[in-house]
C-alpha cells in the first residue's frame, strides 16, 4: 500500500507546477493532499481539483472534481459559494468504493475579521452513481482559516467521509480533526 502512495504522490507531484493552489492537512490518523487550479474566465470561475486522503488504517481516497465558483448574491460581503461534482475512488480492506457525487462549498471571509475565513464543502453520491461495494458515500470538511502572509494561510478542521455498504452498514473512511494549509501560486 505506502508503495501506491508513493506512487500517487509522485504522480500528483508530477503536476504542482500548474497548481494554483496546494492544500495539504494532518489529522491524528489521517493525511490529505489537494491541488488546486482556478481556470478563472476560461471556463466562467470553475475551479479543478484533484488530490488523496489516506489513513492509518491504509484507506486510500483518491478524488477529482469540479466546482463553479462565484458570490452568492446574498447581500453578504465575503459570501462565496460553488456548486460541482467530484468521484472519488476508495479503497479500505476489504472494500472498494467508486462514487460520482455531488455537492458544492461555502467560504465566509467576515469583513469585520480581516484574514480570517471559515468553510463547508459537502458531496453526496446516492446509490445510483456509487459503484462496487457500497450503496451511497458522503464526505464533509469544515473549518476555520487565518491567513498568515498574502498567499499562504493555515487552519483547523474537521472532515467526515463514510459509504453506506451494500447490506452490511456504514464504512467510515474519516472522522478527524486535522490541521493544514494552503499555498497559493
């Protein structure tokens, strides 16, 4: 298993020099790598995404999607919000999870708390778009940001990622608090 880590780390390595964006988080027993690239007015706003979870436990989440982002309209300074899709790919001994899922995020940057933010991002893949063992798959991470120089903030939060299985319960992939940061380009 560290060998396919190894292996998709280079991979996604491979690739930095066109992120916009690098998200990497550290939880208890859980660690999570995200590039990020804002196609800005290419494609109206849409950022791409791409990156892994893994725990100590040796699941391996795999994940890439898309997300429109843009003001939400709401009279709320600092309120932005995105609506995508993301699959994940999911392998836990001995069970395997491939899932389409949709769901979007919400980033609050308060006026009245200069470089400070908070978020929610959440997808949800019901039993039609999620394949092999499982039945459905959720995932959702919220935190709380401070951004320490122009480009490059740190913040804490809280992920929770499970699939419903096929006719024998819940597999939790994560539920961990984790620290991170994210480095913009």
């Amino acid at each position: 298993m560290i060998r396919y880590l190894c292996g998709a780390m280079l991979a996604l390595a491979s690739t930095v020099l066109q992120a916009q964006a690098i998200d990497f988080n550290l939880g208890d027993k859980s660690m999570e790598f995200r590039y990020i690239v804002d196609s800005g007015s290419r494609l109206g706003g849409t950022e791409l995404d791409a990156g892994m979870l893994y725990t100590s436990d040796n699941d391996l989440l795999a994940m890439a999607g898309m997300l429109v982002m843009g003001d939400t309209g709401s009279g709320t300074p600092g309120l932005h919000a995105g609506i995508g899709f993301k699959m994940f790919g999911i392998t836990s001994t001995p069970r395997d999870v491939a899932a389409l899922a949709v769901g979007g995020q919400l980033h609050l940057a308060p006026v009245s708390l200069p470089r400070s933010g908070f978020f929610i991002r959440g997808y949800y893949a019901p039993d039609i778009v999620t394949f092999l063992d499982a039945d459905s798959m959720r995932y959702l991470a919220i935190g709380a940001e401070y951004e320490i120089v122009a480009k490059g903030s740190v913040y804490v939060g809280y992920r929770n990622t499970e699939a419903s299985l096929s006719g024998t319960g819940r597999m939790k992939i994560n539920d961990d608090i984790h620290v991170g940061m994210t480095m913009r380009f």
